[in-house]
C-alpha cells in the first residue's frame, strides 16, 4: 500500500507542475530519425532504421526533446503500474470469493437430508446477496477504471498521430527529391531506349 501511496502522490506532483494547455512544437527542421546518410537510401537500411513503426520512433524523439511531453509519457507510465498494482489485489479479493461461493455450493450438494439442504439454501442465497450489494461500489468503480483505460489508449494514439505528423511534414517539406535529378534519369532512359531500337526491331521480311 505505501508503493500505491507514493506512485500516487508522484503523478498527482506532477498534474500540478503541468497545468498549461500543451500545445505541439511546429519545428521546421527535419526529424533527426529520418536522416538518412547519403548513400545509404536502400529500403532494406531503411526498414530496420525504423523498425517498421515510423511513428514510434518520431515520438520518441519528440518525447526527448520536449519537457512536457515526456512528463506526460511518465504519467502514463506510472498510472498504468498504479492501476496494475490496485486492481491486482482487487482481482485476488473477486476471485477468492468466488472459489468460496463455489465450494459453498458443493458442500451444499452434499448435504443428503433434503430438508436441511432446503433450510440452508436460502441462508446462503442471503448471504451471497449481501455480499454483493457490499461490493457493487467496487464493481461500479472497477469497470468505470476499465472504460477510462480504453479512452486513455486513445487519447495516446492520438497524441502520438498529432506529435508526430507536423514532423512528417517537415520530412516531407524539406526532403522532397528535385525534380530535376527524376527528370534527368528519365530522358536518360528515353534516349538509350531509342538508340537500341535499330539493334532490337525484327527487321522486315521480303515478301
């Protein structure tokens, strides 16, 4: 309980430092993950460089670079061990009883006298009752934990989506090939596929 305490104490220090709307950093520099050396342009060094998840690694780099961010990306961290630490004794708590009422009900089956199994039947209906209403609060609480946990999942991907594609742009800003290197391979291609024509036309039969 005191490792609960003190995660928690740690995120909510941190909720207070970080009260200001966040506001994405618009740099006009190219992503530092997507410079690439020249000559070293191949897709297969490119596809390890970035180990398929190209938006993972943008924000990575963007999480280095900006303060704020990565004390986000803590508080994400830290929530999902604070939840995990919680809900874990909670599930241990849910499952122990249920193992009871499971063998309370076998013991139940047990029992040859019909009449006393009649008698003890509704005290343990009763019983399982209470019980429930005593941890509704619990379960109430448990799956409003659990629908918060698939907003957050989103509102992650999102932030990294909108992190990361102002870096993309400037990628794609700043690196866009010249034309005039495409255009200059093109008329090279043109021109040796006309000068091997005289050498790869069937020539004409007589008739």
């Amino acid at each position: 309980m005191n490792k609960l305490l003190l995660l928690l104490l740690a995120i909510l220090s941190i909720v207070s430092c970080n009260k200001a709307d966040w506001q994405i950093k618009d740099e006009e520099e190219t992503p530092e993950v997507l410079t690439v050396e020249k000559g070293d342009l191949n897709l297969s060094s490119l596809s390890k460089r970035y180990d398929t998840d190209i938006i993972q690694k943008l924000f990575d780099e963007a999480v280095d670079k900006d303060i704020r961010l990565k004390s986000i990306v803590n508080r994400i961290e830290k929530m999902d061990e604070l939840k995990k630490d919680s809900l874990k004794e909670y599930h241990t708590y849910v499952a122990t009883n249920q193992k009871y009422w499971t063998a309370l009900d076998y013991y139940l089956s047990q029992i040859n006298d019909t009449t006393l199994s009649q008698k003890l039947r509704p005290i343990v209906d009763t019983l399982k009752r209470n019980h429930e209403n005593n941890v509704a609060g619990l379960k109430s609480l448990s799956s409003r934990i659990q629908a918060n946990e698939r907003t957050l999942v989103d509102q992650e991907i999102m932030m990294k989506i909108l992190v990361t594609e102002p870096m993309m742009r400037n990628y794609q800003r700043n690196e866009m090939p010249d034309i005039k290197a495409l255009e200059s391979v093109k008329q090279g291609y043109d021109l040796l596929i006309q000068d091997m024509k005289s050498y790869t036309e069937w020539p004409k039969q007589n008739k």
